[in-house]
C-alpha cells in the first residue's frame, strides 16, 4: 500500500523529472513513466519515480529549443505549441539573453527573429552563436524573409527559415526536422 506522503500530483512529478507537465501526462497516458488514476488526474509515487530515473541511467530528456524573439505573444504562442509536443523550451528577449542562456544550456535547436529593436539583431547574435558554440541549428522565425539582414544570417552557414505568420504545423515539421538527430517526441 502506498503511503499518501508518496503520493504526489503532476507539477511536483513534472517538477522531480524536470519537463514540462503536458510531456508528463503524454508519458504517463502511453505508459512510459510509473503513474495511477485518481479520479480524473494522474499520481505518481515518489519512490517509484526515483527508481525509474534510476532506471533510465540519467534525467528524462526532451529535446530542447531555445526561442529569441522581442515579442512576448510569440513567446507564448511557440512555447504552448511546442511544449504541448513534448519539447521544452526556454525563451529570451534579445540577442545578448540568448547568449548568456546558451552559457548555461545546449538546446537542441533556436529559433530567432531577424528584428530586435534593441540590442544585437538576429544576425549578430546567430553569429556569436556560431563563433561560440558551433553549429547549434538555427531557424530564423521572420515576417521579412527577403530582407537585407536574412542575406546577413545567411553569411553565417545553413540556417532553417520560417515565415511569420505561421501555422503550428509548420512550426513543429520545421523543429522536428532540425532536431531529428535526437528522438523527437510526438511522433
């Protein structure tokens, strides 16, 4: 029998697994990670989610994409598409958050905007990328595809193009594509 101490809701499992919560449910619902029903909600034991990270040889890992864009509408709009795909995502405001973010993780790929009214614009910061990390896939999320700084980026090796507005299909084949070297989820 199961101590209700144990017994945890998915924001603390998510929490304990370091994913997003909807990634969480996917998992659980496909029977993947130890998890129960009650009433309409899953559960998790601690002590049973402990011992299959142990399982696993290390945390569970979702491909992750880092999103550079100075509107916060397009923040959400991306981050709840792709989340809800099972990727995570973390998102910065500019060039220079971008790279101070990129200090600390290695996504699996970005996604940048062209146009930042301040700080460095697109194409410096996709070159400081390179300069700095290598080859890390960059798909360029614009509403001037055929503008001057696209022909900047471009100076800067192969990226991905994406042209705003765009459908939430086409926003997750572009990250699927570019991310399938990992095992991309949802597919």
């Amino acid at each position: 029998m199961l101590d209700t101490h144990d017994v945890i809701d998915s924001p603390a499992a998510a929490e304990i697994l370091q994913i997003h919560e909807e990634t969480l449910r996917r998992l659980a619902r496909e029977g993947q990670v130890p998890a129960f029903k009650v009433g309409g909600g899953w559960r998790f034991s601690r002590v049973a989610l402990r011992k299959w990270i142990e399982a696993q040889g290390s945390r569970v890992s979702v491909p992750l994409v880092l999103l550079v864009d100075d509107d916060p509408n397009v923040h959400l709009i991306v981050k709840h598409c792709l989340t809800g795909a099972g990727y995570g995502v973390i998102t910065a405001s500019s060039g220079e958050e971008a790279l101070a973010i990129l200090e600390k993780a290695r996504p699996s790929a970005i996604l940048m905007d062209l146009h930042m009214p301040t700080g460095m614009n697109g194409p410096a910061t996709i070159g400081e990328i390179r300069r700095l990390h290598g080859q890390v896939p960059v798909i360029v999320v614009t509403g001037y595809p055929d503008s001057d700084l696209m022909n900047e980026a471009l100076a800067y090796g192969p990226i991905g193009l994406l042209s705003k507005p765009f459908e939430f299909a086409q926003l997750l084949a572009a990250v699927r594509m570019v991310t399938s070297s990992a095992a991309a989820p949802g597919t």
